[in-house]
C-alpha cells in the first residue's frame, strides 16, 4: 500500500487550487471512521453511528484540511506572511503550515477566551500571537480589513482555498462506508465545515474516489449543532456577545452563515441549538462508553443528534450516521480535569491500594 502523502496528493486533481508549487502538506486527512454501537444504543438506538475522527490530524483538528490548501495557496500566490483570527485550531493549523511553508503567521485570538491547548500549539509552531479586547467576530473583522490594507494572506475560512481542503473529508466518509451516509452531523461554529462537507457530498461522484461507492442519487441530510449561547443561524437573530464553555464554536455572526443554511435547506437537514450540559454530557459519553476523547465543542453534533432522536426530529432506526469530532480532547486539557478529576490518594503500599479498591 502507498504511504499516504495527504490530502493535496490524493484529491488534488480534483480541487480549485494552484498547482504551480509543491503542495506545504504535514500528511493530514485519512482520519479514521470510528464504529460506535454502544454510544449508538444510548443516543440513536438502531443506528449503525460512526465518529469521524478528524482530532487525528496533525496538529489534532479538522483545520489541517483546509490549511493545508489555504497555505499552498498562499505560497502560489508569493505571501510571505499569513494572519488568521481564532478560537483555537485555526490558529494552531495556520502556526503549523505556516512554519513548514517558511512563513510568518500572525494569529488574533479573543483575550481568555481560548483553549490552553490549543494557545500552545500556536506558541510552539512560532506563531505571533495577539489577543484583543474583544470576540473572535471582532477578530475576523480586524483581520480581513489588515490583509486588505497590507500584503498578507487571510488563511480564514473566509479564503475559498479552505473549503477545497476540507470538502475532502466528505468524500473520505464516502470512501470509507462504501456510499453516502444518511445522516453527518457536526458542531457549526464559523459555519465553514458544515458549508465545506455540502460541498464535498454534493460533488460525488466526480471527485469521489470511492470504487465501491454505490452512487445514489440521495445525499446525506445534515444536522448542524449550535452552542444555545452563540446560536445566531438557529435564531435568526444576531448574537453580539456569543457565550458557551464550548471555545470552538463560540462565535456570533459565522462567516460562511448563507452556505451553511444553504446546505441544510438543501439538505432536508435541521440546525439546533444545544446547551452546554448537553454538549459535555455528550463529550464525556464517547470517551467513557466508546473509548474516544474529543474535545467539547466537538460532542456538540452528537448532542444534537441526542435531541433530534428524543424530540422525533430524527429516526435512527436503520440509518447509517456519521458524527463528525472536529478536535482531539488534548486540544482541551483543562475541560477534561475540572469536568471529571476524582483522584483518590492512598499510601504508597500494597495493603492500601487494595483497601482503596474495595478489594
């Protein structure tokens, strides 16, 4: 079997992206398609449930797919800085292709308002960090006016050359299960990947590498999970101060908001709003039954599947459904120790560990 080379190598003939330079790629992509029955008869009884885990990236997110792309592009295109804005990943993807490209990377991120794990892959990669007073709405306004004004390429979600990157994971889904899913769902932040998967399932087949792939004519619906606290596309209302202790997807005014309700109305799919407690209980219910630790914000799509089973929105009977996990749980360290640390402490002896067992 062909060492994989990432996504670029794979499907590269197939995306809207210059091919005049050697693709600034870090192997990312071929994450793996995860069964989860147990989760599955306590969430969507009869569904045959799978989690797409894109924390297996490089850098441990889905953001490797489009940046990957996003900083090719760049270096096509002669920049030899880069600025995003961030709640997180992004800023730790665009650290790291950055570098490998040989490029500086300017990153704007919400004061306090970031994952820890996630600051230190932007720190590490040798990113210029700077927070402002302000959200990541705020960010990305900033950051989209400074790369008009100044010669610097914007790697947000906002650049066309990242939904080329991250369509492909729709169409790895399709490899993987031999055809389309019934239903994906995944959190909605920014509004990019949901925007980004309709783009990729409504480009099969063409692009689609998949031998076996049937091919129907009905594509997956989506189901799209908001955070309650930063909920603008289920509103319908702006969201100026977005608030929920999933980081990722705390953001009030998504930039890709027109595509991603595009995708669901095309769809036939739904888009809900979850509470925070739904979303950990679902963070903590994939790790504890399933063995898979993601980070919060990435629990939100299957705490909207959840909901949309108990308030007969969904019918898992029969269905094959892919629950997208956007980050690995180390992105958020801090999440998983305040949430569930029970340290129990015994004296360094036998006689005591097994007392302390119960044994």
């Amino acid at each position: 079997m062909a060492a994989w080379k990432g996504i670029i190598h794979a499907y590269g003939d197939r995306m809207n992206i210059s091919k005049s330079v050697a693709p600034v790629t870090l192997c990312e992509g071929n994450t793996p398609l995860i069964p989860l029955p147990k989760l599955a008869a306590r969430i969507a009884p009869g569904a045959e449930l799978y989690a797409k885990f894109e924390g297996l990236n490089p850098t441990g997110s889905f953001k490797d797919r489009g940046m990957t792309t996003a900083i090719t592009q760049s270096v096509a295109d002669g920049a030899q800085t880069v600025i995003c804005a961030s709640t997180g990943n992004t800023a730790a993807a665009a650290a790291a292709y950055a570098a490998r490209a040989g490029q500086m990377c300017v990153v704007l991120i919400p004061d306090g308002k970031i994952a820890l794990g996630k600051l230190a892959g932007a720190i590490a990669y040798g990113a210029r960090v700077i927070a402002i007073d302000g959200s990541f709405d705020a960010a990305l306004r900033m950051v989209r006016e400074v790369s008009d004004r100044a010669p610097i390429a914007l790697v947000n979600s906002v650049n066309p050359a990242r939904l080329e990157g991250q369509k492909t994971a729709a169409w790895e889904v399709c490899e993987q299960l031999g055809g389309f899913p019934d239903w994906l769902c995944l959190p909605v932040g920014n509004a990019g990947n949901i925007s980004s998967y309709w783009m990729g399932f409504s480009e099969c087949p063409g692009p689609c590498r998949c031998d076996v792939c049937p091919r129907p004519s009905r594509k997956p619906q989506l189901l799209g999970a908001q955070a309650a606290g930063a909920a603008p596309l289920v509103t319908g209302l702006p969201c100026p101060n977005p608030e929920t202790r999933a980081t990722a997807i705390r953001i009030g005014a998504p930039a890709r908001a027109e595509q991603a309700l595009t995708a669901i109305r095309e769809s036939n799919g739904q888009m809900l709003a979850v509470t925070d407690e739904e979303i950990f209980r679902a963070y903590h219910l994939v790790a504890e039954t399933e063995g898979v630790f993601c980070e919060p914000s990435s629990a939100a799509g299957l705490a909207g599947l959840h909901q949309a089973v108990q308030n007969g929105t969904l019918n898992p009977e029969g269905k094959r459904i892919v629950c997208v996990l956007t980050g690995h749980g180390l992105k958020d360290p801090d999440s998983a120790v305040a949430e569930g640390a029970d340290i129990q402490k015994v004296e360094a002896n036998v006689d005591a560990l097994l007392r302390g067992l119960n044994l």
